[in-house]
C-alpha cells in the first residue's frame, strides 16, 4: 500500500499536482489546503492581510477527476471568501481531503477539531484559524492489517514554527483522537503539513502513542518556497518494522511542499 501526503498551496500549481497524482500510484492521497467552492471552477483569488494567492476553486472537485476511481473523504476547518476572476465574491470551504483507491475497501473514517472549531469567516483572519484532523481505516488486502491514515494541518502561526500553548493543545487533541480510534493490532499512519519545528514537543506526545517520525530534519519544502526555515510536513508510523519504503519527493515539484511517499 502506498500513502502519499502533500500541503497542496490551494492548487496553486495545479497543472503539475494533478498530473502527478494518477502518476503517483499512491493507493492513498492525503491532501492538506483543499478548495471547494459551490458552484463555481476554475481560478480564485485569497486574501487575508498578509498573503494573496491563486487558489482552485474546487480543487476538491479538479482532484476527484484526476483520481476518477479513488474515493473521496473531505472536512472543512472554515469558509470564507474569495474573488473570481470577474471581482465576483464567493464563500469558499478550505480543510483536508483523503482519497482512497477503489482497491481498497473504507471501513472507518473519523474526524475532529485540533484546534478551534468551524468558523464561517466574514474576512479570512491572519492568525487562530481552526484545523482538523482526519482519519480514514483501510485494510490492506496483501498483509490482511488494518491502516488507520490520519492527516491534518497544524495551526499557522506567522510568529513561526516554535512551540506554544496551542501547539501543544493541538497535540493533545490529535492524541485523544488516534487513542479513540485505533485497535488493538492497527497501523496508525499520522501525516500532513504539520508546520512544526524538528524538536517540537508534539514528536513527544505523538511518540506517547508509539509513534515514530520519519522525516526528522529533512528539507520539506520545495523551490516555491523562499523562507529559511525548510521544515512543515511529517509522517509518523506506529510500527516502523511495516515501512518498505519512505521518500520525501524532492522532484517532480506540486506545490510549495514536498511530497512526503511511504509504502507499506
């Protein structure tokens, strides 16, 4: 089984995300920053203060046909608006995404809140938005195990990357989580752009749970990206002794964030 993790910049590089994706082979696809715009396709633009960016109207519909066979799983942290490319105003739904190949058979999925709760903004904020977290039960057919894959986008902070009280309550929150749902004998995967530093004490509430991080101090970040600090995205593994193989993608670039790849 092959799970792939990737922050998708709203689309922004659309063109080469959804080319690699059929490409990929990833039997799961873990998306963070996914659009849903109703009715509406093609471009928009968001703004909150500090940054503005094209972003996919519906990339959550622009994924579903690029992955026609895959099944769809997706949560909203919070709405707001974004402009068309004719200054029309639209609400627009941002949150995380988890597709499913149709091999595989989804026998659970579950979600909660890790920091906030859902907010339906009037102006998209610079700071404390909410995030989720989401967790979808496979079973691999090959080994007959049950994989729980949780993903979710940890809280932004333009101070940085550094811990704080919300960090750490988001941990929490993503601990009660995989402790309410795995089983005895499970795999629990735990990935996404989790916008931590390397040393953050998250890895040791997560390593509570006998989760191992994978990705350490790599660089996750792609040439899009011009800050220094070069670490976001994570994934951690429950049983180690299970992963065949593990890559953080440096090239074909899809967004702002390395691709981070694990085969079971």
């Amino acid at each position: 089984m092959r799970i792939a993790s990737v922050n998708a910049w709203g689309g922004a590089m659309a063109d080469e995300l959804l080319r690699w994706l059929p490409a990929s082979g990833a039997d799961v696809v873990c998306l963070q920053e996914v659009t849903r715009t109703p009715g509406l396709s093609g471009w928009t633009h968001f703004a909150d203060g500090e940054r503005s960016l094209p972003q996919r109207a519906d990339l959550l519909a622009d994924v579903r046909a690029a992955l026609p066979r895959h099944q769809a799983i997706f949560v909203t942290s919070d709405s707001g608006p974004v402009r068309d490319d004719a200054g029309g105003c639209h609400r627009q739904d941002f949150g995380v995404a988890t597709f499913v190949g149709e091999d595989l058979p989804v026998v659970g999925v579950d979600s909660a809140f890790v920091h906030g709760r859902f907010a339906d903004h009037v102006r998209w904020p610079l700071t404390d938005r909410p995030r989720a977290a989401l967790a979808v039960r496979t079973v691999d057919r090959a080994g007959g195990r049950s994989v729980w894959v949780v993903q979710m986008h940890g809280l932004r902070d333009p101070a940085g990357k550094g811990d704080t009280p919300a960090r750490r309550r988001q941990a929490e929150r993503l601990a009660e989580l995989v402790r309410r749902i795995r089983g005895a004998g499970d795999l629990v995967v735990v990935c996404g752009d989790l916008n931590l530093l390397p040393d953050s004490e998250t890895f040791g509430v997560l390593a509570g749970l006998g989760l191992t991080d994978l990705v350490g101090t790599a660089d996750t970040r792609t040439s899009r990206y011009r800050k220094p600090v070069r670490h976001a995205g994570y994934l951690l593994v429950s049983d180690v002794s299970a992963v065949a193989r593990f890559e953080v993608m440096a090239e074909p670039e899809v967004s702002d964030h390395r691709a981070l790849i694990l085969d079971i």
